[in-house]
C-alpha cells in the first residue's frame, strides 16, 4: 500500500511541477497575435490557393486586418471566396467593400486540329514550355496554343482540361475561381482573365497571332488577320487593333456583337448567347448603287 | 515531303539503356550462381529458382493490381537481380514458404511501396534478408555443409567460419581460430578438412564474385569506388584489430569470409540506394566497413555486412544532399 | 604523347565524319536570298535598303543595331524582293531581308585574287584597325554562338587578355567543315591568328585540334613553325584528346591553359584567354586583308542516309533546300533536319530556313535516330553525374526545374550549365534531362537579372 501511496504523490508532483513550468512559460514566452487575424482566418476558405497574391489563407488574413487598420480594403480580393466571403470579412472588421466584377480565365486561341493543320511532329518533352523553347510548335502558328497542359497542370481546381479531340483547353466555368494560375503558366500568354459577364456572356478575340493576315492565314483558318473591320463597327470603341491582331476591352464591351458578325474569318467569339449573332448582310450590287447616285 | 520530326537537342544517344545495366550485373553473378549450385547442389537450385520467380510473380502482380500501372517494369531485369541478391544471402536448406515470404518482403516492401524501381530508400534483396533473420532466427542460422549435392531441406549444417571468429572473440581464446580453413581455400572455395564452406549461397567462393567485379568494372555497370573503399577499409581494421590482439582473426580470413564480398561488390554497389558521386560513395564505403567490423565483433550477430548496409542506406540521402561533386571553375588558377 | 584533355566528364559519342575526306565544293548561287536580321547574339540589325533597291554582292543591307550588334551584308547581287518575315533557326517568323538573285556582281573594294597578304605587308595596321576593321565587315563568331568578335578582342578593364586560343576542335559529331577550311586556307588561318593577336594586344597563340583530326594538326604544326619560329610571337598548336564537349570554350581554355573559367557572369578573358573559332580567324583575315565582308561560310550538309554529303563554300542566306538537293535531296521515312551538329544542334521545323552566319552544318538524322524512346523512372546511376563537364548533377537539376523550385537551382548551380547535352546522351533510362534543366536554367538567369535590375 506505501508504494501505490508513494507512487500517488510523486506522480502528483511531477504532475504540479510541471504544470506550474508550462504556466509560467505560456505567458513568459507568449507571442501576441492580434485576435482578429484568426476571426478572419476562419471565414476564408482555406484553400491556400494564392489566388489573392498572398502566401496562403492566414496571410491574406494578415493583409485584410492590416488593411482595417489602414482604412481601406480595397485591392484585397479572395477569388475563391468570392463576394460572398468578402462581405463577412468586410463585416467582421467593421468596414464597408467594393464590390468587384467575377473574372473568368479565357483561352483565347480556337487553333483546334481541325482549323490548324500540323506542319511537323515533335518528339520531345511533352511540355508547352519545352515546345515552346523548341519552336513554333507543330503548326505554322508561333503564338498559338500548344495542346501540352501546363495550364490543366497548373489549375488547383480542375477547371481546365485540354480536350483531347481539339488540343486546346476549355474552361469549366462553374469551378474556374480566376486564381491566375494558368495565366502565369501558359508561355505564350494565350489565356487572359476577363469578366464572366452578365448570365456569363462574353465576347472576346480568339487569337493571338501577330503575324501578317496572309501568314496567319495560311497557318489557321480561324485566325485574325488585322483587318480592323471589327474596329470600325464597334459602336462603343472597345475593340483595337495591333500588331496585326485586334483585342477587346471587357471593360468597354457591351455585348451587342456587331463584331462577331462583321468578322471575316469567324475570328471574334460569343460564349454563353442563347442565340447566335446575326449573319453579315449579303452585299448590295454595285450597279443599283450606282443608279442612285 | 513528309513532316519533319523535331525536339530540343541532343540529337543523339549513347547505346546504354537500363536493361543492359541490369542483365549485365545478372551476367557478372554467373560465376557465383554457378560455383553455389556446385558446392550445394539441389539446395541451391531450389533456393535461387523460389526466389527469383517469387521475386518476378510479386512484382508482376503488384505492378498490374495493387498499383494499375499501364506498363509493367519486369522485363527491366531488376526483379530477376533482386531474386538472385536475395536467394544468395540465403541457406541452401530454406524452406520454400520462408523464401516466398522473403521476396514478398523484398518487393512488396522494400521496392514497391516506395514507387518502384528508383525510388526504394533500402535495398531490396537485404531488406528480405533481415526481415526473414529476425522473423525466422533458427531456420536463417544453420548453414548447411558444402558438397552435399542432392540434399535440399536435409542438408547436415554446421559452423560458419564467422561463427568460430564469434566464438573465439566470446571465449577470449585465440586457439580457437585455428578451426578455420586457410585465406586461400576461402578465397578459391575449396574444401578443407575443418569447418568450411558452409554459409550462405553467395558467400563460398570470393574469387567467382570477384571475377563478377572485374566483368562489371569493365561494362563501366559500376565504378570503384564502393568496394574498394568497403574492402580496403575492413581490411585495415580488421588488421589492426589483429594486430592489437590475437583473438580478432587475421584480415584475410576477415575479407574473404561471410558476406562481405557479396556485399561490398553486388549489395552496396546498388544504383538506387548508394551515393551520387565518387567522394560520397568513399565516405559511404568506409563507414560501411567500419560498421561491419564492429557489428561482427562486438554486436549479437556473426555478421555484420547486411545491416551495416542497411544502416548506410538510410544515410545515403544525407550524403547526397551535402557532398557535392566538385564544381567546374572552383580550383584556382594552377599557372 | 600525353595528349591534353579537360579536368571534369565528357562522353565519347560516334564520331560519323562521313565527309572527312569531301574537298569544299563551292556552292551554287541560290534563285533568292533570305538573310534574317538577327544572326547574332545582341539586337537585331536594322534593314538599310528597301524594296527594289539594287544591291552587289558585299553591299551593306543592314547596319548594327545597338552596341552588341553586327551588320549583315548582301551575299548575292540582284533586287530587293520584300522585307518580310520568315520562319529561320529558332523555329519563329522573325524580320528577313529577301533578294531576288541576278547574276554575280561583286563590290569594287573587295580583293577577289588569291594572292596571300601578309602582315609585314601592310606595316600601317594598328590593333585599333584590326578591330574597327572587323567591326565593320560584321564578322561574328563562326562556330554557332555568333557573338560580335570585335566585343571579345575589347575586353573589359577587369580583365586582362594573355593569349588567343583558336577553337579547331570540332568536337560534334559529323561536321568537318573546319577541318576542311585548315586543310585548303592554313595561310590564311595564320595570318587571321595574327591579326587577332594584333587585335588583342597578345602574343601567345593557341591552335587546338582534336587527334581525330592528324593531317590538320601535322600542316598546321609545320606552318606555325615556319611562320612563327623567331618571331615576337609564340603559336603552338595543341593536339586534344578526342573527347565531346573539348569544344565547349571552357573546356578547352582548361585543356589547353590549365585554368578553369570560374561561375558565369566569369567569361574566358577573365583568366586570360580569348577563344575564337577557325572559321573566325579565316573570316579575320578577309575582312581585314580583302575587305571582304562576312557573307559566305563553309558548311557540311550530311548524313547517314544523304546520298552525297560533302563540304560547301556557301553564300549566306542560301536556303538549306538548295544544298541538300545538291546532296541527292531528303531521304524517305522519319526525319530530323538540324542546323548544327547532333549534340547542339537545332531540329527545324522546313527546309526552308537560309545558312547563316552560325550554320556550321546541315546534319539529317533518319528513321529509328529520329525519334526518342520513351522514358523509363530514374535509376539513379549517376552516370549522368559523371558525364557532365560541369561538375554539376544533371538528376538532381533536372528534378528540381520539374517541380519549380528555383531557389535550390540557383544553389546547385544551374546558371554553370553549357547545354551540352551530354547528360542526356548517357542517360541509360532515356530522360529528358536537358529539356528540364534548360527550362530551370532560363528562369533562374531570368530571376538573377529581375534581382540585378531592381538594386
């Protein structure tokens, strides 16, 4: 019986002893973190995506409390979260948000195998940076897409996947969180993040090809070959033209595809439209043109 | 005219491929493989048959089953090499549901739990080996006699000359080290009257094994730096050792019994689980020959190689990481 | 003999010098002229004539276009046919000069007689007009890198030129182009080393050949001995053990000088020495003697399945169709074009693409050497290790540029990476290694220079 009562209070000691150190530590060596930063951490979503340009969740959390006490929260965004989690941080800390448009990634090449004949056969890494360093790629096109994934490889969250049968990447919009990812990935600059739009619908130029309209041509049927009609047609000036390949500003834009039409090589995509545009109207014949004037 | 093929350069490509690298150490073994079905006959054969196509089943079926892989690795000859490493570090009287559990071990868990081929951390025949001596003790500790060519599971056994160098250290008696056979007749493999010749498939006849050395140094399969700095360590050791007191048997005995060129020409010099570059792979060697001696001397087992091994293996990712070759432009100007 | 050799790797690939014995033929004159403006390392040239004007053969078409630049020049008399763009070396459309040819005129001030113009010649050459000399003729190093070769007989102040070290070794397999210009122009080699060691204010002077190459060796001994005996000038010609990439300019700094080109941004004239190609040197001697600017090259075009290769004095800007016709044209089945050797050279996506300034050779690989086999996981044999001349870890480099860590690849050194290939070439399970590495090499040099520019 002494040794169980012996063992009962040394134990019990060791126990107290310890307990009393560990106290003493906890608050000798305590860090101070501003409780804050932990509140927000819990109400983002913890994907650690970097798609806010911070190292993880906790230090956008780091950022959005520093921001509070700055005054404003403005160029802090989670795209993972969306609006939705913004607005709790926003009311967590007490401050009112800017509301930002949702963005979507765009890949903005239609060189499918079917538009883009293959000129060569590479035999190498499997990689679009490698092909890249390599050449134009298999195709005459040196600013199309390469069909190789590294943006499928780089995308966290499954939300974009080349299709085997086109060889250029789609973009499931439902998951696409607009983190930037592929953006970086992709050598050739090809896929741009630009506002999902109202219901989803967007207009954009599906090419990058800076190559005179004759070459890109022959490389691709659906290419853009700079001949600015879409400029002139737009009513609201959103659309220029430039190193032979003409670009649409999503901030100008109001869907009203006039250039979709007007576009000769079916260059200008509208995505998300339950209609399609309209089809050009067919040219008035000159001699009736003439006996009016 | 037909689409012209293109890629990042180099263009060419040297002749050496994988197979060749593993089928040329198969070759290198033959000597040993041959000698080992002299001295213990039927044992032998049934041993080294069980384990490599024990070895070759295991990685077949877990490569297809387990892991789904699109292309089987078997035919890279790794498998067939693992069987035969680990049936020689085998007693030819082995039960055949022991060697089966062995290679299970081997592949299964020193191989292909770690990714395969390239990625094992441990070496896969001594992994089998250590797993069926602690699991198996009494089975995995009697060696039986050489010469008895028709016996398998009935083979006589009897001492190892590691077991009278254990045994003469044990006792503190020198005299007892005059049982064992002379350095040349352990070295060449020939019979002598006193304990001799029995041990493991592998460990009899050090000059077949070294004849496989010569062959692989020749191919460039491996270089020298491993069972040079392995060997010539254990020796100097073990000379000192000898040397200090006579009870530590003479280092030729030392060298030529047990596994040690088994294992410092065919265990250690594994691609995946050794060094990256010369001077980590002499440091690598040295402590492995240092360990040996020590576990052989003074540790429970008669033989210290497998383990030594083992323990190196876990170290070679921290020799990697801080021995580095040395660097084009760091020497300074010599003229 | 002890035959000099570099410290660290090296492979020993097949040496196929089908055309070793094949005398320069001199190439004919192409329908149309394509000279891309950027056949040199720096800023590409800026076009000085336009559509329709008239040029000869020699004619400035044009001029350089910053400080690190080289001007082109019209190999070819005829028309101007269009500015445009075409696919060249690099496998993009990038600005070319197209010509139209007519006929054979060639520019008044250049010296077309054989006759050898020596130094003691022409007492009134300083090094200053060595340099301006070559300079203005555009001449750029012949041996694939095309760096402007005035820059490198101007060293920086930091370092300090002790001799001039002329690369003969030809190291890749298949090309003898500069065996073949050492075996018809030797004379005029010298007076080109000459000139470089006036250039560069030196007067010690190496000649390194590879053993592969004994007849070169044995002539060029014996004119350096008869040229340079007794003179202020010590020239030695060094036999190399035959050895790839004895080539690559550090390595043979280290074979030839025993010292070791330290870490880049070290370049050779930091221990001394200036390499420049025997194709340079040749070139030296026409721009500086002739006035003959850079507008022709000796070039290989060969291969196992070319029914005729050889060795060609070409005019630049020859599109590579017209000479592999001139060999008996493209073999049937899978193929590879390369401008360059094996080991380094380019794969081009047409036969289309012109000589220029760098082509050294027009190599076509041919069925099952066309195409790689299919990587097998790595087996960790360090033979990989033990090829690179660099010292470095190919596995381990390769690995670390897969998974994006740059940081470990500027520790382990990748910016020391020549590209030489030979990693790859002994790899026994076929990787990629050179694909990664090069990937990783490119973006670390990208985060060392964004780093240099915002201090």
């Amino acid at each position: 019986m002494d040794f169980i009562l012996i063992a009962v209070i040394v134990l019990g000691a060791i126990g107290l002893i310890a307990a009393v150190v560990l106290f003493a530590a906890s608050k000798k060596f305590a860090v101070y973190e501003d409780p804050r930063i932990a509140h927000v951490g819990e109400v983002l979503p913890g994907a650690n995506c970097g798609g806010c340009g911070f190292p993880g969740c906790s230090g956008m959390a780091d950022a959005l409390v520093k921001g509070a006490d700055a005054g404003s929260l403005d160029g802090l965004f989670c795209p993972v979260g969306g609006a939705e989690t913004m607005g709790k941080v926003a009311d967590l800390l007490g401050m009112a948000i800017a509301n930002s448009e949702p963005m979507v990634a765009v890949v903005r090449c239609n060189g499918t195998c079917e538009h883009r004949p293959r000129i060569a056969e590479y035999a190498g890494l499997r990689t679009c940076a490698a092909m890249h360093a390599c050449g134009a790629g298999e195709t005459a096109c040196g600013f199309g897409c390469l069909g190789c994934g590294d943006c499928e490889a780089a995308c966290q969250f499954d939300a974009i996947k080349v299709n085997p049968e086109t060889g250029i990447p789609e973009v499931d919009e439902e998951k696409c969180t607009s983190c930037g990812a592929c953006v970086k990935a992709c050598p050739r600059n090809i896929i741009e993040l630009r506002k999902k739009g109202p219901k989803g619908r967007r207009v954009f130029v599906s090419c990058v090809n800076k190559d005179k309209g004759a070459v890109s041509m022959k490389a691709c049927k659906v290419s853009c070959i700079g001949c600015g009609k879409c400029e002139k047609e737009c009513p609201f000036g959103a659309i220029t033209v430039e190193g032979n390949c003409s670009y649409i500003d999503f901030n100008k834009c109001r869907l009203c595809r006039k250039c979709v039409t007007v576009c000769p090589t079916k260059a200008i995509r509208d995505v998300n439209f339950p209609t399609p545009a309209p089809a050009p109207k067919p040219k008035e014949p000159k001699k009736e043109e003439e006996a009016k004037a | 005219m037909e689409k012209l093929i293109v890629s990042l350069s180099p263009h060419a490509h040297g002749t050496d491929t994988v197979e060749r690298n593993m089928y040329g150490v198969i070759i290198a073994l033959m000597p040993a493989l041959l000698v080992s079905f002299f001295y213990f006959g039927l044992g032998s054969v049934v041993v080294t048959a069980t384990s490599v196509a024990a070895c070759v089943f295991f990685e077949w079926a877990i490569s297809k089953y387990i892991l789904k892989q699109e292309r089987n690795t078997i035919m890279d000859g790794s498998a067939i090499l693992t069987g035969l490493l680990l049936a020689f570090n085998l007693p030819s009287n082995l039960p055949i549901w022991i060697i089966l559990i062995g290679a299970l071990f081997a592949i299964g868990v020193a191989k292909m739990t770690f990714g395969g081929l390239g990625n094992n951390l441990f070496n896969p025949a001594l992994v089998g080996r250590a797993a069926l001596l602690v699991a198996f003790p009494a089975q995995m500790t009697s060696w039986p006699q050489a010469g008895q060519i028709g016996s398998y599971l009935d083979a006589e056994t009897g001492a190892t000359p590691l077991s009278v160098m254990k045994e003469a250290i044990k006792s503190g008696d020198a005299s007892v080290l005059e049982k064992l056979p002379e350095s040349l007749h352990m070295f060449i493999g020939l019979p002598s009257d006193s304990a001799f010749g029995a041990g493991s498939l592998g460990e009899v006849c050090a000059l077949a094994l070294l004849i496989g050395l010569a062959f692989m140094l020749w191919k460039k399969i491996i270089t020298w730096h491993i069972p040079v700095s392995i060997i010539g360590t254990v020796f100097v050791f073990a000379g000192l050792l000898h040397l200090a007191n006579p009870v530590y048997a003479n280092p030729f005995s030392v060298i030529f019994s047990g596994g040690l060129m088994l294992g410092a020409i065919f265990m250690a010099t594994d691609y995946v689980t050794s060094p990256m570059t010369p001077k980590g792979q002499i440091i690598y060697g040295v402590a492995i020959g240092i360990l040996t001696v020590v576990i052989r001397n003074w540790g429970a087992y008669p033989e210290g190689m497998s383990f030594a091994i083992l323990i190196m293996n876990a170290f070679t990712p921290l020799i990697n990481n801080y021995v580095k070759p040395k660097r084009f432009g760091e020497v300074p100007a010599k003229n | 003999m002890n035959i000099k050799t570099f410290s660290i790797g090296g492979i020993h690939p097949e040496e196929n010098k089908l055309t070793h014995e094949a005398v320069t033929q001199v190439a004919a004159l192409p329908k149309q002229a394509i000279f891309p403006l950027s056949q040199h390392i720096g800023a590409p040239a800026k076009p000085v004539v336009q559509k329709g004007d008239k040029v000869k053969v020699g004619t400035m078409i044009a001029e350089a276009g910053g400080f690190v630049s080289a001007p082109i020049f019209s190999s070819v008399s005829g028309t101007v046919f269009k500015i445009d763009t075409a696919i060249d070396a690099t496998g993009y459309r990038k600005p070319v000069i197209i010509i139209n040819v007519e006929g054979d005129e060639w520019e008044e001030s250049i010296d077309r007689s054989d006759k050898l113009e020596t130094v003691e010649a022409h007492p009134d050459l300083t090094p200053e007009k060595i340099v301006e000399c070559i300079k203005n003729a555009g001449v750029v190093g012949m041996g694939g890198a095309c760096f402007p070769t005035f820059i490198k007989l101007t060293p920086p102040p930091t370092a300090k030129a002790e001799c001039v070290i002329i690369n003969a070794v030809e190291c890749e397999p298949y090309i003898t182009a500069d065996f073949r210009l050492m075996m018809e122009k030797a004379d005029e080699i010298l007076i080109g080393l000459e000139l470089l060691m006036m250039g560069a204010k030196v007067t010690t002077g190496y000649i390194g050949i590879e053993t592969n190459k004994m007849p070169a060796i044995e002539l060029l001994t014996k004119k350096c001995a008869e040229k340079f005996n007794g003179s202020k000038y010590k020239v030695e010609v060094v036999p190399l053990k035959q050895r790839y990439p004895q080539g690559g300019e550090k390595q043979l700094v280290d074979a030839v000088i025993s010292r070791q080109v330290p870490a880049p941004p070290a370049i050779p004239v930091n221990v001394g020495a200036i390499v420049q190609n025997v194709g340079t040197a040749y070139a030296v001697y026409e721009a500086v003697m002739k006035h003959k600017p850079l507008f022709e090259r000796y070039t290989t075009v060969t291969g196992k399945k070319i029914k005729n290769p050889g060795n060609f004095l070409v005019r630049m800007g020859t599109p590579m169709k017209d000479l592999i016709e001139a060999c008996g044209g493209m073999p049937d089945g899978d193929n590879k074009l390369l401008a360059g050797g094996p080991m380094m050279g380019k794969a081009l996506t047409s036969v289309e693409v012109p000589i220029c300034k760098g082509t050294n050779s027009v190599t076509v690989i041919s069925d099952v050497e066309a195409r790689r086999k299919e990587p097998q996981p790595c087996i960790r044999c360090a033979k990989c290790v033990g090829a690179c001349p660099m010292g470095l870890e190919p596995y381990l480099l390769a690995k670390i540029s897969e998974v994006q860590n740059w940081e470990r690849a500027e520790q382990e050194d990748i910016v020391s990476c020549i590209e030489c290939g030979s990693c790859q070439f002994t790899c026994p399970a076929h990787r990629p290694l050179l694909d990664n590495i090069r990937q990783g090499k490119s973006t670390v040099m990208g985060i060392i220079r964004s780093r240099a520019a915002k201090k």
